[in-house]
C-alpha cells in the first residue's frame, strides 16, 4: 500500500536520463524535510543512522548557514539524500508529487545521517517555539527511537512550521532557527511508470545502487560486527563443517580470506527468512529481498548486523565486550545457511547440463565472454566454483545461479520446537532427476530475460519461478524416495 502523499519543490534541478531511471537532481527548501520524515522511515537505507559525530557535525553546518551573515554552504557540504519512488507525479514550478509503495526497497537510499540530524534540528526548534525542554540526545539517539519522538509532537512541529510562514522574521529575532537552508536532493524516478516491465527494471536496479551507495559504510560495518563477535557463531559453524574452507573466510577488512563474508551472510538470509524474527509480531527487521542475495549483499550484512544486535538475539559475554548468541531459531538457521556454500558449487558444476536439455550452453553471450580464449582445447585452464574452488567444465554467471539456490528454501521448515531444519538431504536432492528437470524448466527464465545474468540475478519472477519449480520437485523427490 503507498504512502500518504507528499509534494517537494526543487530549485535550480535538471533531469538525466539513464537506462531506465530518470534521474532528477535539485535543491530543496529544508521545510520540506519535515513531510518527508512524516511518511518515511530508513528501510531501504541499509545503514542504521544514529547520533553521533557526523550528525553533530551536520547539525553545526545547519546551524552557520542559519546564523552566518556570510554564503549558505550547507547545500556544498552535504551529500544531501536519495530518494526513490515509482509512484510520482511531476507538478508545475519545480514540484513533485510523491508517494511510495514497497517501502523495504523505495524510500530514502542513501542520507539517512542526514535526515536524522535535520529532523532532530527541526525536532529542537520546533519544541524551543513551543516552550518546551528540546529531547535529551539518549531518547533520540537511534532512528527508531527519533521517529517514536517526533511522531508524539507532529502538532508542535506543524504549529512551527505554520509559524515559519507567517512570521519568519519574528522567530529569528527570538534565536529559533527558521529553515533558512537548502538541502541537496537526488530523485530517482522510473522513465515509463506506467510499464511493468520498466518498474521491474527501476526496483531490481535500487537494490544495487543503494548497496553501492552504501559501499564503504559495508566494509566498516563487516569490521565492526566482527569486532562485536556477531559473525562468531556462524565462524563456528563453518569451522565444524569444514575448517579448510573456515579459514578462506573474510569476516573484517583486509584479513587476508579469499571468500567475502558479506555473500555468506546473504546466502544465510534464505533460512533465516522462515524465523518468526522476520515476520508476524515478533519481527525485528524487515527481510531482504530475493534478489539482494545477488545484488544487495551491502543490504543484507547490515539487517544480519541489525538482527545479531538485538537483546532477543544476542547478549552481551562475560567481560561484556562481544555479544553471544543465545537464540535457538537462528542458530539452527544458521546451521543450515552452513550447507548453502557447497550447494551452491555443485549447482554451478551441474548448470550447463540442466541448461543444455533444451538450449546450448554454450552459445549464451555472458558465457561466452568468460571463457578462456585458449586454442588448445587439450590444454586449456579449468574453471573453478566460486566457494570450494572445484574444477568445472564451464563457467557459470552468479545471475543464472542465486535464483536456484535460493529456490533449496522448499527443502527448509520451521518444525514445531520453532527450528529450522532441512526437510530432506539438499545434496542427494540436487543429484535427483526431480532437482535437474526442475533446474532445467527455471533455465526458461534465462530465455524471458535475453540471456542476461543481471536481469535473471536482479528480478523477482527468477526467484519465485525457481522456488515454485523445487516445491514440486521436492514433493516428487520425496514420494519416490517413499517408494
């Protein structure tokens, strides 16, 4: 369901075209901010912002612009925010209507250190006008915790704005700061919001621009939830399945693993998604995506980070340093989450032979284009799977593969003690004649998305395709092992 309606004005904008996303760049008047922080919160932000010296240093920037006598900078000093909508009507003198729909994937991308230290800024003069003590820094200190506050005083905050319009001067003569400042604004829109196929693009294409965005907070935010100890269960696990390929594992920046811990961790989102953590009223964060196990790995390390944190989750250990983990339900997903790895590798190996049943492998243009230019095909370089480094004969795209793998979630159960658990053995299932035929009636979704790993990796019909094709042949599987 969209939200309410806003409408902002842009000054000095221009609109670019790229792809399919219209991209639209501006000034804002910061009033505006106020409508925005009303109907959105950060879900589409991986980044959980929270006060602390960026936001201060924001604030103070705020502030020079306000009091100075001198250039308002603050527009040459901020990054601003990302927004993103495809339900948007462009008005006349710069304006936009807008509202937003999934709210998990449209919304603020990018600039949520931002929008808490201008809301906060607005939340203070706002009480000041009012007569009232500003919030204590500790009630408004997270997001969430910000929201809660100013959503109790939305009539101050209305009743100040209102004064801003009618008497700007007067308030300024008081000290009360009166939004005299412009914030900068990034709009990305859909090119053809009326088609689905556009829409489609536009959405799968927001998860890799927003884990880019958020790409150098991914790397601090891997170290720091290492340093907390909330990768410590998971190593754990890895190192009891298999310490060889535990070893390979980069869990914090330049540790010198050869496997990224961030894919890990969106691979383990497949069974964590059946906990009650991630649905109905016990929910904690909002579930990633399908596609962001492909495209939107920056995403899903940080809603783990955000899970982990959690004093339903986790507590902190005996010299209070590190936090342990003392839920059974992700525990036993992440038991799971330990198999997906290998899986994955012998999906890989396997997929030119599912493709092949009615298609020639070969002959797709993203293989093609990995391939070893080598001659002599007696002697030609093998490839390799991307986990265990197992010799195949062809390279696969990750596009073609995550979807599939994504799909063994018809093999996962939450059983009746609240645990999650493998249904069947996933390594004799993806032997199966069920599992191949199914893999090869999903290879029809290459042909629908013109042989394009990114298009197969990036939209949602890949996954529910492929999760609705292993839920028959699990049950199949299952009735001819009764047999």
């Amino acid at each position: 369901m969209a939200t309410d309606a806003i409408i902002i004005r842009l000054k000095q904008s221009n609109e670019q075209e790229v792809g399919d996303i219209t991209r639209v760049v501006g000034l804002m008047p910061a009033r505006h901010m106020a409508d925005i922080i009303n109907v959105l919160d950060l879900e589409a932000n991986p980044r959980n912002s929270r006060l602390g010296s960026v936001t201060d240093d924001i604030e103070r920037s705020i502030e020079n612009d306000e009091n100075g006598t001198g250039q308002k900078l603050f527009p040459l000093k901020s990054k601003g925010v990302l927004i993103a909508t495809s339900r948007f009507t462009k008005l006349d003198r710069g304006r936009y209507k807008l509202s937003f729909g999934d709210l998990s994937v449209e919304g603020i991308l990018d600039g949520g250190h931002n929008t808490l230290a201008i809301g906060r800024y607005i939340l203070d003069q706002a009480e000041t006008f009012a007569g009232k003590p500003k919030p204590r820094k500790r009630d408004v200190s997270l997001w969430a915790d910000f929201k809660k506050v100013w959503n109790s005083e939305r009539s101050d905050i209305a009743t100040y704005l209102d004064a801003i319009s009618d008497s700007r001067d007067a308030l300024k003569s008081e000290g009360i700061g009166t939004l005299n400042f412009d914030v900068p604004v990034e709009l990305l829109l859909p090119l053809k919001p009326e088609d689905p196929e556009c829409l489609e693009t536009f959405h799968s294409s927001l998860l890799e621009i927003c884990d880019a965005r958020n790409n150098n907070a991914q790397l601090t935010a891997g170290t720091k939830g290492n340093k907390e100890g909330l990768f410590d269960s998971f190593k754990a696990l890895f190192e009891e399945k298999d310490p060889v390929f535990a070893k390979k594992i980069s869990w914090k920046t330049n540790d010198g693993g050869t496997i990224d811990s961030r894919s890990l961790v969106a691979l383990a989102w497949i069974p964590l998604s059946l906990t009650t953590w991630v649905e109905g009223s016990d929910k904690i964060v909002e579930l990633p995506k399908p596609m962001s196990i492909y495209s939107g790995k920056g995403s899903c390390l940080e809603r783990y980070l955000d899970l982990m944190r959690d004093p339903h989750i986790s507590s902190a250990n005996t010299n209070g340093n590190e936090k342990e983990l003392h839920d059974l339900q992700v525990l036993s997903a992440l038991k799971v989450a330990v198999d997906l790895p290998k899986l994955f590798d012998l999906i890989y190996i396997n997929f030119p032979d599912y493709y092949n049943k009615d298609g020639s492998y070969g002959k797709i243009t993203a293989v093609k284009g990995m391939q070893h230019k080598d001659k002599d095909k007696k002697n030609a370089k093998p490839y390799y799977t991307p986990y265990y480094g197992m010799t195949c004969n062809q390279p696969v795209p990750d596009g073609f593969i995550y979807p599939l793998v994504y799909g063994l979630r018809a093999c996962m159960k939450r059983n009746k003690d609240d645990r999650i658990e493998w249904t069947l053995d996933p390594f004799d299932f993806i032997e199966s004649d069920e599992f191949s035929s199914a893999a090869a009636d999903y290879c029809g979704v290459i042909r629908q998305s013109d042989y394009d790993p990114q298009k197969v990796g990036k939209g949602s019909f890949s996954y529910s395709a492929a999760l609705t094709g292993l839920k028959l042949a699990a049950i199949d599987y299952r009735a001819d092992c009764e047999q």
